[in-house]
C-alpha cells in the first residue's frame, strides 16, 4: 500500500511540475481585453469590447457587438512558434468559424499583446484560398491589455 501511495504521489508531482513549467512556455498565457481594433470596415476602441483568455493549450474568447451586448463566444486549442501563433476553433456559438485556423503575428511589450493578422486562414476543409472566409475576416490590427 506504501509503494501505491508512493507512485501516486509521485507520478501527481510529476505531472504538477510538468504542468507549471508549461505554463511559462507560453507567452500569451493569461487573460486579455481588447480595447483597440482596426477592420477592414470600421475601427473600435475606447471600451473593452472583448476578453481572450490563453491557458497552456486552450483558448476562448467573449466579444460584445457594437450596440453592446455580448453575443460571441469561441474556444479552440493554440500553438505558438516565433512571433506567430495559430488558433484552431472548435466551437463558434456563431458558426462562423467552427474548425477553422488561423495564423497571427503577435508582439508583447509590457502588459500590451498585439496582432495582426490572419496571416494565413483555412477553411474546415483545409483550404486556404476560401474566398468567402477572406472577405469575411479581411485583415485586422488589434490592441489587447493584459488583466491582473
């Protein structure tokens, strides 16, 4: 019984350890409010008007429409390399872009993430050249601070 409590122990330290040292491997690892955007049709700012929260894997993100009210929800899983980062959703409470990824220039300067981007966009199927997707999302600039 000793020698199970022992393994137990050990193998919960293990992954304990390996899990917090995970965490600093991500840069973008917290919770962001964005409060400057720049779209192909419009730019906002002055409020935060949406939430993007980063764990070690995971991603999701809550955004408030223009008349105010908070009517988008995604999550998806992330990988980063460099000063890119691509995002895969995997639920749109809109259905916009369920299954879709999506590949981001990111720069961190102090406690202010920003993106531009997407770089490169696929579609469910894993085209990258899905007109209606590109027109949908054209090319962003945003501003996110980081939440303590």
């Amino acid at each position: 019984m000793k020698s199970y409590l022992f393994l137990f122990f050990a193998f919960t330290t293990c992954i304990s350890f390996s899990q917090s040292t995970e965490s600093h491997l991500s840069p973008l690892k917290g919770t962001w409010a964005l409060i400057y955007g720049e779209y192909a049709d419009t730019t906002r700012q002055g409020e935060i008007f949406q939430y993007r929260i980063f764990d070690d894997k995971y991603f999701t993100f809550l955004m408030k429409d223009a008349s105010g009210g908070w009517n988008w929800g995604v999550i998806g899983t992330y990988d980063f390399d460099g000063n890119t980062y691509t995002e895969k959703f995997l639920h749109d409470s809109q259905g916009y872009f369920t299954a879709v990824r999506a590949t981001w220039e990111y720069s961190i300067k102090g406690d202010s993430l920003f993106t531009h981007g997407p770089l490169k966009i696929w579609d469910k199927d894993g085209n990258d050249n899905n007109p209606e997707l590109t027109r949908l999302v054209g090319t962003m600039k945003e501003t996110r601070i980081r939440l303590h």
